[in-house]
C-alpha cells in the first residue's frame, strides 16, 4: 500500500485519515508470467495499477494475427476499458510478461472513490487524461512517422521497457518485422 499511497501523492496530497478511505477499493494480487489479466470475451471487472512487472495489451484479428495497443509497467494502469466502461466483453488480451505484483480496482470503487473524495475524482481524471494524450501520441506516430522515428521515440519515451520487452514485440508494437527492427537498432548505434 507504500507504492498505491506514493503513486496518489505523486498527483495530490492525501492526508492519513484520507488514504485510510482509500486502501480498501484495491485488492493485491500476484501475477505469474504468461499469466492473463484479461483475455478477449471475458467480462472485465478490474482495472489494474501495476505495482511491478510488465504487461502486453493485445488485440487479435480473425486470422490470429496480434497487434500490440500497449505495453505497461511500474505505475501504469491498464485494463481493456472500453469493457471496463462500457460493461462490454473484452475485445483486448493483457498478458503478464515478466511475474509482476497489481492492485485491482473496480469501475464501482472507482466511481465511490471519485464521488466521495473530490480529490480521489481529480486524481483519476489526470491519469485518464495522460492516458488520453499518450494513446493521441502514439496514434499521431504511427500514422505518420517513419519506423526509424517511431523506434527512437520509443527509445526516448519508455527505455527501461526496451531493456525488458523481447525484440519481436517491440517490432510488433512499432509496426515492422523482426528483421526491419535489427536494421534500425544498427542504424541507431551507428
């Protein structure tokens, strides 16, 4: 509860008694690498701030082929929240990457927390705004820079995730093949 307290206060102040309210909306869990937070088709009642470890948010089309939405890790949040919001199925898969400790949290406690705690409700509209403007970003690069910028930028942006995440999805997530990546790490040192 250290680390959910330190990732509040890193946006707001938060008294004792205050996060005393809090602590008891999120749940611990563990998580095994391979493990699935959510898979396509499940209902999904969580979303997740991840505590340590990495996770893979993934979409597959009708041929199997995977597209990678997102990687997230220390103090990110994630979950498939168009199912979260919107009381769907899952359409995106999160797997664990590495074993990996999250807080659960769900879309009722989030709404309590934010209707009870002004300051609660602040907090969670700056982190769904962030997210907002990182998938904008990330959106805005794909559809118009080259892989060469697309990896630096990746590079620039998360480089203890380039030290964690197998090459053959940072590729996938970047839009080129194994082979391209190889070329633009090279071209990167030269």
């Amino acid at each position: 509860m250290d680390k959910l307290r330190r990732h509040i206060e890193a946006i707001i102040a938060i008294s004792d008694e205050e996060f005393e309210f809090v602590k008891p909306f999120f749940t611990y869990k563990r998580v095994k690498k391979h493990q699935y937070l959510t898979q396509e088709g499940d209902t999904v009642t969580f979303e997740y701030l991840i505590l340590s470890g990495v996770f893979r948010m993934f979409y597959l089309d009708n041929e199997g082929k995977e597209y990678i939405v997102q990687f997230a890790g220390e103090n990110w949040w994630t979950a498939d929240y168009q199912a979260y919001f919107k009381d769907k199925k899952a359409t995106l898969n999160i797997v664990c990457m590495e074993d990996a400790e999250v807080l659960c949290l769900t879309l009722h406690g989030r709404e309590t927390l934010s209707a009870e705690s002004h300051k609660m409700e602040h907090f969670f509209r700056v982190k769904l705004t962030n997210g907002y403007v990182a998938l904008q970003r990330r959106i805005i690069s794909l559809l118009s820079s080259s892989p060469q910028q697309r990896y630096e930028e990746f590079g620039l942006l998360y480089p203890h995730l380039m030290q964690k995440i197998p090459k053959k999805y940072i590729a996938e997530y970047l839009g080129v093949s194994r082979e391209t990546l190889s070329r633009l790490y090279s071209n990167s040192k030269a």
